[in-house]
C-alpha cells in the first residue's frame, strides 16, 4: 500500500543543507506493524512526515495505495490526509479550548459527516479507549495517558486505512506506555496498517516488522534488535 | 461547516480576551472616526430637493454697487430687493415662483398661563409648499388669490401643531402672533430639508422654519428679516416705504421651469429685465444674472465648507492607522496558534477550509468592531456637535438615516476582511509538517 522509491529530502537554511534523506525505498503492505528505529536525527520523523504527506519530497516517487502522491493539488492531499492516515504524536497535541469529545470531532468535521454520524464514531472509538466517560473532560484534566488515548481515538475516528506514529509512547511511564502498544497492537489486528517511530528497542520488538534507519537510509540495523526480533518469533 | 466555523470563532476570540477586545477596539474607534465624518459630511452635503434639482432654480440679480462687487470676483448678491422680489413674482413668467423671507414674530398660545414664546416664520408665496414638495398632513397651503388678498392665513408644522395644538387637525381653528389672528390652514407632516437649501444665509442646518405666512401680509404688516439684509448704498428716505423701495437685498427668490428651453426663456427675460431697469437708472453694473439648481447653489454657498473634506480625509487616514494595528495583532494571533493551525492541516484540513475559518473569525471581529464602532461613531458626532456650533447631527443621524448605522458595520467588516487578508494567508501557509517537529 505505501511504496517510495529512491525518496530523498533535503532542508536548504542559508549556510547549510541538510539531507533528511536519501534515497530512501521502502514498500510497506497492508496490514502490516512496522517500527522504525534509529539514532536521533537520522531522518524518522522526516519520513513519518512524507509518508503523511506532511511535506513534500526533493527527489524519489511516493504511492499510497498505488497514487503517486507528487501529482496530488492541497485539496486532494488534505482528503487523503484526512480519509487514509491517522497520526499520533509524541505530545498528543490535543486541542486545549475543544473537550475530549471535540478534539476527536476536528478530523470529522473535514470529512463533512453529519452530526448523528460524528456522534456515532465519535462514541465507538471512545468506547474502543476505554474513556467513555471523559467526553465532557478538557485534556488539561486527564492524565498523560489519557490524553494519548484520546488522541489515538482521534486519529481512529476516520477510521484510517493507515496509522503513523511518531514516538507515541516517548511522554509516558512504562506501565501507560505498554498500554498504548497493546491498543495498538489490538488496532492492527483489525486491519489497520501501522508505523511507529520509536526509540525504545522493546516497544520497536512488539512490532511485526522492524526497521532502522541511519544517515536518512534504512539500514541493518544494530544486532540486538534482530536478536529480539528472532528470539519473539 | 458554516456554524462549525463560527464556534470556533468564538472559542479564538474568547481564548484571547485582551487581543480581541484590542482588535475590537482598534477597528471601533477607526470607524467611529470615519463614520462621524461621513454622517456630518452626508448630512451637510445632502440634496433634499435632488428629485427636483433640474427643475427649481435660485434666482440671483446683480443691482450691487458699481465700484465694488458684492463678492470677489464678481458674484452677483445672494439674495434680491423687495422691487425686483415683487416685480418677477408679479410677472410669473416661470412655471412657479416663490419669493420669501424670514422674521422673528411673539406666538401666544390659547389658555390662561400659557407663556407667549419668540418663533421664526417664514413670509412666502402660495407656489412654495408645490415647488419644494413640502408635505402635509392636514389641510393644504393658502393660494395666489390668498397672497393677492394679504389673508390672514397660516400653515403650521407638524411640531408647532403639537406645540399648540396637541398635533390635532387644527384647519380652520386660530392662533395669535404679535397679539394679531391667524386662521390655520395647513399642517405639515414631518419635514427636515438638511440644508435648507431655499435659505442658506445664515445657518443651513438650524431646519425649516415652524410658521409660514403669506408674503404680502407680511408687507403690509411691515415685517422686519430676521435673516441677512445689505445695503449698498443708503436709503432715500426714512420708514419702511423707504426701505421697500430701497437697493437692500433681503428676499430669497426661487423659480421652477420645467424644461431647459423654460430656463433659457426665463433667463432672456431676467436679462431683459434688467435691460429695462437700467432704463430707469437702475442697475449701475453689467448685466450679471444668475439661475442655479439647489445643487449649485449649495456648492455656490460653501454649504460643505473644506474644513469637512481635511477632516474626512484625516478620518479615513485614521481608520488606515487602526486596520494596520488590526493587521498586527491579527499575525500576532495567528503566530500564536501556529500549533494549532498545523494540527488541523494534518487532520485533514485543506488551506481553503483554513482560510474560511479564520476570514470568518475576523469577520465576526469585524462585525463587534461595527457595533463598538456605532457607539463611537455617537460619541465623535456628540464631539463634532461641539465643534460645528449647534447642527443637530445626532436627531438627524437618529431619525432619518438607518443606512448610515448599516454602513458603519459594513465599513467595520469590509476593513477587517482587508486587514485579515495577510495574517490569514500567513495562516494557511503554515506547514502542516510543524506539528510532528515541535514536540
Ligand atoms: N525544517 C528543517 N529544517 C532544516 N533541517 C531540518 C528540518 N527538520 C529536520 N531537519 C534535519 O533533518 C535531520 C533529520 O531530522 P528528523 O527530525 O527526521 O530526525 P529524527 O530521526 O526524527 O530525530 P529524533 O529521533 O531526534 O526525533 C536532522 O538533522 C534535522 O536537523
Ligand atoms: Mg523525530
């Protein structure tokens, strides 16, 4: 379904140039888990943000779902943004003035749905975290986890073909960090392809694929991983 | 989307109180200064009779001095003598003419401590209530048979007819002026001419006047002008037998003609008046006759004097100097949410649906601006009021022109959507990518 061949970025400032990455070719397939490790800098979040559309590429070709992405306007990009991917972030980046049940509304509100079909959604991903009974609640009054929680509703409430996640777990203890990799886990085996940029090396095993990128290019990574990798299966 | 947009207008402008009430502000006193400019600029330079104004004409002679014009270059005087009033009028080669001055007469109302009270009234032929379509709400004006036989007769406007008589029908009922009786004959309903065009000479604004009469009683009744008078050269006797006869200038004359060959006609005729009365020795200086339209003789008496026109210019100036404030603190709100904008690119929200929301938050700041700026706009006529002496800007602006208040907040809104413009587009050019780098 996501398939970029020979994808570089590179940031221009005035005195440097930064290759994000390059030459960067991955095929991922529907249904898949894939985590995305690497030193810092080495280009992830670049990635995540062209996988998501989020930014545009110097060099390479990216599809989703067979599309290539180059050739979409704002209008066609933000429907498939808005349709296809969900993302969750690192710092949930929930809105502060919109309650829980709003926040989830902002993808829908894009997507035009009517009112009963918002509620509806709205309702089921609340129900499928577990925060039923926080609608009313504005994120300032619930937890670290909580908030990601909510977010991660949100990104469900399209109901996304595609999550992609950056550092998801990067603001939360070790006990609500396992929670949100086993909801994950429970959204990928519904169907829902994901990728998740981490750094801890046991939140990246729980995945059904690993990758480790270097220098903006997928690497083999650092011995350990596949160690753990095998010792899982 | 349109309401969804509208929440979310209200949620920005609530979650910053201060910017907003800033924004508000900025955009309410601008507008407050334009609009008290434009109101005493539409109110001095509005055309009551525009309807008519290629049919009624002010009529100008030149009897002045023959050394000394009576305004630089050489305008002829603003007014004419009781000779000519009376002979033009006489003649009635026009479609209609009215000559009329104004005079200062003592009203005694009916009941037993009802104080007498000074009041204006204006001394005037049958033809000027048809030529300046003066309304009525009771009765009508007198005739020429009335002018011609100096009845006792009056019309009465529709606030001395609630003066005096509650706002009754009074036709036919009488009154009292300098202890002599007056049978009614008419009311008016309400009539504001601002300016009063037919009489320019001393305040344009201070409105028409509340008692009319016919002209010859007046005469006979030897009435003072309680307006201009000028003279140029001294009286040849005593009394008002000298004074009628007299060069003085004192008496407004107007004509309506009902077409350009009529005013052509009547203009050969002033002019073979004159030819006439220079016969007579009259008339020292060159033939110099003057016909102009209400519009014309507005601009001829300066009724908009330049001072309005600095001012309005300032004033439009002034709002440029708000909206450019506004402009600022709009980028600043706008620098302030870029987290939040970007986060809602990444929803899925395209740039053009970005760019809706925050037009339409602006323009409901535009539109509070409006509001805000209606109350400023009554204070900056309440201030103006001091400065141009006793105009009644605020009753007029009250009563007679609701679009001006429409104006005000469809100026307020249309200048914010302009001011909006850059800090909106600023918006939409936010990446969507900030969201997953400032973490
Ligand atoms: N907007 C930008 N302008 C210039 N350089 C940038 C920009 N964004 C990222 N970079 C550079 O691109 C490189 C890759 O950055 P990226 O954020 O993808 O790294 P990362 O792998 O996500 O790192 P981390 O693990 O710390 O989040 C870095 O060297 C970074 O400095
Ligand atoms: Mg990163």
């Amino acid at each position: 379904m996501l398939n970029m061949k020979k994808v570089s970025k590179t940031y221009r400032t005035d005195t440097v140039e930064t290759h994000a990455l390059r030459e960067f070719s991955l095929t991922v397939d529907e249904g898949e888990f894939v985590s995305v490790t690497g030193p810092s800098g080495s280009g992830k979040t670049t990635f995540l943000n062209i996988a998501g559309m989020l930014e545009e590429l110097t060099a390479g070709t990216y599809e989703l779902d067979g599309r290539d992405i180059s050739k979409l306007n704002d209008k066609e990009r933000s429907k498939v943004r808005n349709e296809k991917i969900g993302f969750i972030f690192q710092s949930f980046n929930l809105i502060p003035e919109l309650d829980v049940f709003d926040n989830i509304d902002v993808p829908l509100r894009y997507r035009g749905f009517n009112a009963d079909e918002r509620k509806r959604r709205i309702e089921k991903c609340l129900d499928r975290v577990g925060l039923t009974s926080r609608m009313k609640h504005y994120p300032a009054q619930l937890s670290g986890g909580q908030q990601q929680r909510v977010a991660i509703a949100r990104a469900l409430a399209g109901e996304p073909r595609f999550l992609l996640a950056d550092e998801p777990t990067g603001n939360l203890d070790t006990n609500m960090a396992d929670s949100v990799l086993d909801l994950l886990a429970e959204i990928n085996d519904s169907g829902t392809t994901i990728i998740m940029v981490t750094h801890e090396l046991t939140l990246a095993d729980r995945a059904k694929r690993n990758i480790f990128v270097r220098d903006g290019q997928i690497s083999d990574g650092p011995p350990e991983l596949h160690f753990a990798a095998a010792a899982s299966a | 989307m349109f309401r969804y947009y509208l929440k979310l207008g209200s949620l920005s402008i609530r979650a910053n109180p201060a910017l907003s009430a800033l924004m508000v502000a900025a955009i309410a006193i601008g507008i407050g200064a334009c609009m008290s400019i434009v109101t005493v600029r539409h109110v001095m330079s509005g055309n009551p009779v525009a309807h008519k104004n290629d049919l009624l004409y002010h009529v100008q002679l030149d009897n002045w001095n023959p050394d000394d014009p009576y305004e630089d270059p050489n305008e002829p005087p603003e007014q004419v003598t009781y000779l000519d009033a009376t002979a033009l009028h006489q003649a009635g080669r026009a479609f209609r003419q009215t000559i009329s001055f104004k005079s200062d007469r003592v009203v005694q109302p009916e009941g037993e401590d009802a104080r007498p009270f000074q009041e204006e009234v204006r001394a005037t032929t049958a033809d000027f209530f048809a030529m300046f379509d003066v309304p009525f709400e009771y009765g009508s004006g007198w005739d020429a048979s009335a002018d011609r036989a100096e009845e006792r007769v009056v019309v009465l406007s529709a606030a001395m007819n609630q003066r005096l008589f509650g706002g009754e029908d009074s036709v036919g009922r009488m009154m009292t002026m300098n202890k002599e009786p007056y049978r009614i004959v008419g009311v008016l309903s309400e009539w504001r001419p601002m300016p009063k065009f037919y009489d320019l000479n001393n305040n344009p604004y201070e409105g028409a006047e509340e008692i009319y009469t016919p002209f010859s009683l007046a005469i006979s009744g030897e009435w003072g002008s309680s307006g201009n008078n000028s003279c140029w050269k001294p009286l040849d006797g005593a009394g008002y037998e000298a004074y009628l006869a007299s060069e003085c200038i004192w008496i407004q004359m107007w004509v309506e003609l009902s077409s350009a060959s009529e005013r052509d006609n009547y203009m050969q005729f002033l002019d073979d008046y004159v030819e006439q009365q220079k016969a007579l020795g009259r008339f020292p200086r060159e033939v110099n006759n003057r016909l102009s339209t209400p519009a014309e003789w507005m601009v001829n008496r300066e009724v908009v004097d330049d001072t309005v026109n600095v001012l309005l210019s300032l004033a439009v100036l002034f709002l440029v100097v708000c909206l450019l404030n506004t402009i600022g603190l709009l980028l600043a709100k706008v620098m302030r949410r870029t987290s939040d904008i970007s986060l809602r690119r990444a929803l899925g929200a395209s740039k053009s649906a970005l760019f809706t929301q925050y037009l339409i938050e602006a323009g409901m700041v535009g539109i509070a601006g409006g509001l805000a700026g209606i109350g400023m706009t009554w204070l900056g006529l309440r201030g103006l009021e001091n400065v141009f002496s006793e105009y009644d800007f605020i009753s007029y602006l009250m009563t007679m022109d609701w679009t001006m208040v429409l104006y005000a907040v469809l100026l307020a809104i249309v200048s914010t959507l302009a001011a909006a413009l850059y800090p909106t587009w600023r918006a939409c050019s936010v990446s969507p990518a900030t969201t997953l780098r400032i973490q």
